[in-house]
C-alpha cells in the first residue's frame, strides 16, 4: 500500500474529475490521501471530501505558511477551535516554505 502524506486533493482544481484521480491512484495502489489545511478559506472543502471519501481521505488541519497575513492571530485560533471540535489526522500545514517571501 501507498500512503500519499501530503495532497491538496479538495482545491477546485479537482471537483471535475476527484473520482477519476483517486480511481487511477488506487491502481496504483495508492489507498490513503492525507489532506494538510490550507487556512479557513478551504475547511468546508478540506472536511467535505474527507467525508466522502471515508478511510481514504484524512483531514489535517493547520495553517499554510503563505496563508499567514495580518490575520494570523484569527486563524491560528480557528485551529485551535477545531482542535476543540474533534481530531485529525495530523496538524499540517505548518512547515516553513522558504521558497516564498
């Protein structure tokens, strides 16, 4: 089995063919997608496909370093709100993306 630690999977991106890319993962035995947060734009999306995909798709919540604005303080307690509410996966995203200013 193939874990795929780190996916975006529930961006717009996705919502035309969602089903055709997890199907043609699973082919390649990849059986589990963890999905780190974005910031509070993305949650109904992030927890949406996670429900849809039950024991494939795995909600992580944090807040992603480019999201990182005046409003930080907001976001960082809206983490810790669902932290509150129930648990994830994983807490990501978290890391440092040096490649950004």
């Amino acid at each position: 089995m193939v874990v795929d630690t780190h996916c975006h999977l529930y961006l717009p991106e996705f919502d035309a063919d969602i089903d055709l890319v997890i199907g043609r993962a699973e082919k390649e035995d990849v059986l589990r997608f963890y999905l780190p947060a974005i910031d509070s734009t993305t949650d109904d999306r992030l927890l949406a496909l996670e429900e849809r995909f039950p024991g494939k798709c795995f909600a992580m919540m944090g807040l992603h370093p480019t999201s990182v604005k005046e409003n930080y303080y907001e976001e960082l307690r809206r983490v810790e709100d669902w932290f509150e509410k129930r648990s994830f996966a994983a807490i990501a995203e978290i890391g440092l993306d040096l490649y950004c200013d």
